[in-house]
C-alpha cells in the first residue's frame, strides 16, 4: 500500500480530538468513529463501522436527516439536540454538520462533531422558543394527521394531505406523485394548475428516482445545483427549489411528496416536517387502503354467500342466527326476519365436522355441517338440500328389494324344473317334460328381458345408448310389434291403426322397436281387467305421432312427472303389485331423445293412459333446378352413442 502522510495525519487529527467526531460516507453511514465518539456515545467503531448511526432518537431522526440534506447543497449547520447513549440515557448535545469533499470538491460525504452541551441562559431562551415552534408545528400536524386519516378515501386524503403541506413547510405550491410500475403520475397538487393532475413521467429518471436510487428520506435541489424549469413542477412561477419526501405505505415506496419554494433557501426545520407529513400520510394511506380492501373483502365474500347453491348461516354464542343467506331461505322456507335472532329452524350438529340429516316439515332432506370460527365464538352453519339424493337412496333400495324379487320367481322355477327334470326324467311321459322344459324357456326368456333393461339401463345412466339415426319406415316397425304382441294379448282387444302411406322419420329401427314393444307391454301389464290397447300413427306436422293407448289403472297425478326417472314406479293404489324395475320407462325416454324423438304419459278418457312418442318425418324440398328431392339421414357405420 503507498504510503499516505496526509491521510495519515487526518486520521491522526481526528483521532486525538476530545470532541466527538463521525464522518458519513454519500450513504449515511459510518466510515469513521473517535475515540471521542466511543467515550460520548458508548458504541465502538467496530460497532458502528459500515452502519448508519446508531444514537439518533426516533423523535429527532426526521431532524437529522432534514439537516445532513439541507448541509449537502448548502452551508455547514449547527444546532443543540438530543442524542442517545449505548445505555439509553438522553444526552444534551451541540452537534455541528458539514459537507465533506475529495480535492476535486466533490462531496464525499459529512463530517459531524458533537459535544456536551449545557445551554447558557440566552442559548436556552433562544433553543426555548426553537421547540416552542417545533411543537407547535408538530401538534399542528398531529391535529391535521388526525383529521385526515379519519377520511376513507385514498384520493381524498391525498389531496388533505397536499393542501396542509404548504401550512406546514410554508412551500409556495405542493404536489404528491403516485408510483405506478415504472412511472409517476400526478395525483393530487396544490396551488398549481389543475390541468397537471395525471401528468406522467418515468419513475428511474425523476427526482424521486433518484431519491429511491440513494436510499435516503429526503432531498433538496435548487436551481443553483440545477435547471428547474424542464421539470413539471415549474409550473410554479418563480421556482427556485425543490424538496421532496418518500411516501411508503406497509413498507414499500408508495409515492413522493414534493413542497416547492420561490425561494432558495429553507430551513432543516422545514424538510423536518415534509419527512414527518410523509410518515404521517403514509398511515393514513395504508389505514384508507385496509379499510377499502376489507370493505371489498367483505363485499367478495357476501357475494360468495349470497350465491351459494348452499343454505349458510352464522350463529353467535347463544346459537341465535346472525346471518342468512338466500339460499337458506330458499331450502327452509323462512326469510331472513324470521330467523335472526333465533335458533336456527333445524337441529345442528354439536360438534364440528360432524353431519346430520334432517327431514323439515316441507318434506325436504337437508344436510347440515357446522364448523367454529376460532376467537369469536360463533359458529358456521352450512346445510345443503339432498332430497333428490335421499329419494334416489330410496329407490335404489327399492330397486334392488324388486330386481331381487323379480329374478328370484323365474330362477326359482328354473332351478326347480330342472332339478326335478334331472332327477325324474324317465317318470315323465314326452308331454309332460315339453310342458316342463316350455316353462324353463319361458322363465328363462323372462331372466333375460330383465338383465337386458338391466344393461341398457346402465348404458343409459351413462349417456351410451347404441343409436343409429337414418330415415326409415316406422308403419313396418309398428306392424311388426303388433304381431309379436297380438298372440299375448289374453283378455285384451289389440288394435293398430296406421295409415298406408305414411312418411318416413329419421329414426334407428330396432330403438324404435324397444320402445314401442316397452310401451305396449306396459300396457297390457297395466291393464288386468282386459280392454283395448290401441297402437296409432298420425302426422303432425313435421313430425310423426305413435300412441299406444290403453283402457287400465292409468297414472296417478302424483306420479305422472316422475315415471321416466330411473328406479321409478307409481306407489299409490294397486299399481306395485305389477313388479318391473322401473328401468322400462327410462330406458323408453333415452331411446327417445337419442334419436331427437319426445315421448310423454297423458290420461285417457275415461281410464287409463296414452303414451305418446313422435318422431321427425323425413321432409321434402326443391332441387336446383326445381325438382323434389327427398332429404334423408346420412348412413352412419356402426352405433352412435346418445
């Protein structure tokens, strides 16, 4: 290392001085610590080397940083003030500040000499009334802090905010930019032209930039230093000087706080209070801003409840309704007035997580959850309407007693034939094993037509009916039904009436077959007392009507909207004595729809009921060069799910 003698002799000068003596480096932080500093303050260098100082008292840092900015673009500064010992104790000190700079007359940074101070009558009547005017403007401050952050509005307070800065700093004019990204914008100003507010300019080259780029609170600049009038605030006719603040809110920069002068000069007491504003305003920023952030939670999630397809509640310590939402109206029957203030119209569970199932008076099922809120006491109550899967529940139960059933008569019967055929075949004469084996086979066909609505059942349920849709001639799948069925119809007058000529539909033939050979079974398993079952075919427009009418125990009202629903049978009268499944009608439905047919279930006067299916005809239109062409299905190659 070269040797440096009048480096050497500085240190050496600065070292053997009884006063106290800290140099700053362009960061504000410690490059040099006396031993005068060590035996005033308490701190060592070592402590303190490389940080900023650590004996400025929270209610003089706005001051401290106020004067080392006003010494950096003016004169050196000497004031009495209070700093803080290593133990904590308050010390009365003279502290003088002064620019430090390199040969070329750079600044470098401060030099800054403290001493203890006991303050002579005429010192202390003028350091009297220097507080005297500092806690005046701080008490002003406090009353204006105080007014403003009761407003709720950021741009209101911003404006406020504004407005007191010239009270306070006595600037000519004053303006507050906002940081958006990696820009500025002018949100409010006062004493300057309106016309600026929304004024943008880019955040890494303006003062605040700069501000943020040097880490520091505070700056000053003066036309001295440099030219004023590009910058949008010269507006101010006359502008001399600039001081700004950095406004942070939870934290992080939220914006830059400018006071603008006529003047050149200002006072450290003056930056004091922008630096104090700032702070102040900062709180109350980020109190206006929490506040609309849980008014726009709040708002969030009582729309989240109000939309809830859930019933929720929300029950205080005694377990009385505080809120109720639409929903829970909707599923109870009873409004918000009439539950507020009461328990709940319904059990809840007593511990969290735990589910009940509760049936209300209107017949609906509901499931209620209830979960605690912790600190508060009150409970949450979340209940869903699960009618449709109780029923369902129900049903399948049903179902399954049925299905059960309806296996076990035939099975029985096989199984019992056959046994017997097997152990007594020679004791039987020709007669008697057909008649046997005639009845395993009909017993057998009557397994499979079970097991087959079984399958397309679960086909159905999953949206795969095997459905090929092309133009074809219902009139001949209607004649073939009739004369599968007419040998069964004991008891039963069968009837067909269908036009000679009537039109083709787009239908598949063997889905139109299932549904009307389903259709006229019903009918005949539905009419015990005999009658007549008619099949019928009539157009409709563009579509094709096939009914199949019957003169039996019909369908109760009740029932009529629930038939085509799976697992579905009429309970009322005698109707449950006919078994099924209740797949037929379901089955007949998907069928219908997957081939853009529509089937309903009406009375028939005076008894019984017609079942009515239609289909689309295949229409006619006109050719190019004004033939008829007769529109039809495309042909599809293998089956097309529903």
């Amino acid at each position: 290392m070269r040797f440096d003698p009048a480096a050497l002799t500085a240190e050496a000068v600065v070292a053997a001085m009884a006063d106290a003596v800290v140099v700053l480096d362009v960061d504000q932080r410690v490059v040099q610590w006396n031993r005068g500093a060590e035996e005033l303050f308490g701190w060592t260098l070592t402590e303190v080397i490389g940080h900023p100082v650590p004996m400025v008292p929270d209610d003089r840092k706005a001051e401290y940083h106020a004067v080392l900015e006003r010494v950096r673009v003016g004169r050196p500064i000497s004031i009495t003030t209070r700093r803080i010992h290593r133990d904590g104790g308050l010390l009365d000190v003279r502290a003088s500040f002064n620019r430090l700079t390199d040969v070329h007359g750079a600044m470098i940074g401060w030099v800054c000499v403290f001493h203890p101070h006991t303050l002579t009558p005429s010192e202390t009547e003028l350091e009297q009334l220097h507080l005297a005017e500092r806690a005046h403007l701080v008490r002003r401050l406090t009353d204006m802090m105080t007014d403003i952050g009761a407003d709720q509005d950021v741009e209101e307070i911003l404006g406020r905010v504004v407005t007191g800065l010239t009270e306070l700093t006595g600037a000519d004019a004053g303006g507050f930019a906002l940081i958006e990204g990696d820009s500025l914008r002018l949100a409010s100003a006062a004493r300057l032209s309106h016309k600026l507010l929304g004024f943008r300019a880019g955040l890494r080259h303006s003062l605040l930039g700069e501000l943020l780029a040097g880490g520091k609170k505070v700056l000053l600049t003066t036309d001295e230093v440099r030219p004023l009038q590009d910058l949008v605030w010269a507006d101010l006719k006359g502008l001399r000087t600039v001081a700004l603040c950095v406004c942070e809110v939870r934290g992080r920069p939220y914006g830059g706080l400018y006071a603008l002068y006529r003047r050149r000069r200002i006072s450290h007491l003056e930056l004091e209070m922008l630096e104090l504003l700032a702070a102040h305003a900062g709180v109350a920023l980020g109190n206006a801003m929490a506040y609309r952030e849980t008014v726009r939670q709040r708002a969030h999630e009582h729309a989240i409840v109000e939309s809830s397809a859930d019933g929720i509640a929300v029950l205080d310590r005694r377990g009385r309704v505080r809120k109720w939402n639409r929903s829970a109206a909707e599923l109870t029957g009873s409004g918000r007035s009439e539950v507020v203030g009461n328990p709940p119209p319904f059990p809840v569970p007593t511990e969290p997580g735990q589910l009940l199932r509760h049936r209300m008076d209107n017949g609906r099922w509901l499931e209620v959850l209830v979960t605690d809120i912790a600190g508060t006491g009150e409970r949450v109550v979340d209940f869903r309407d699960i009618t449709p899967a109780k029923e369902l529940e129900e049903q399948k139960d049903l179902f399954l007693a049925t299905a059960g059933h309806e296996l076990r008569t035939p099975l029985t019967v096989v199984r019992g034939l056959s046994s017997t055929l097997a152990e007594r075949w020679e004791q039987f004469s020709d007669a008697e094993r057909r008649c046997h084996l005639a009845s395993i086979a009909d017993r057998s066909e009557r397994m499979a037509r079970l097991v087959d609505n079984l399958l397309l059942g679960v086909q159905a349920g999953n949206g795969q009916l095997p459905v090929r849709v092309r133009a074809c001639d219902v009139g001949a799948a209607l004649r073939g039904v009739f004369s599968a069925f007419r040998p069964l119809a004991v008891g039963h007058e069968l009837e067909l009436r269908v036009p000679e000529r009537l039109p083709r539909v787009l239908a598949d033939p063997e889905a139109t077959d299932v549904i009307v050979s389903q259709l006229v079974e019903n009918a005949l398993k539905y009419s015990p007392d005999g009658g007549t079952v008619a099949v019928a075919a009539e157009v409709e427009d563009d579509r094709v009507v096939i009914t199949v009418t019957d003169q039996g125990v019909g369908i109760d009202p009740v029932d009529a909207g629930r038939i085509f629903e799976r697992f579905v049978q009429g309970e009322t009268g005698d109707r449950r004595r006919f078994g099924g499944l209740g797949l037929g009608l379901y089955i007949v439905q998907q069928l219908a729809e997957a081939q853009n047919g529509r089937i309903s279930a009406h009375p028939n006067e005076p008894c019984g009921t017609q079942m009515r299916f239609t289909l689309q005809r295949v229409s006619g239109h006109k050719g190019a060069f004004g033939e008829k062409v007769e529109a039809t299905a495309p042909e599809e190659d293998g089956d097309r799910p529903a």
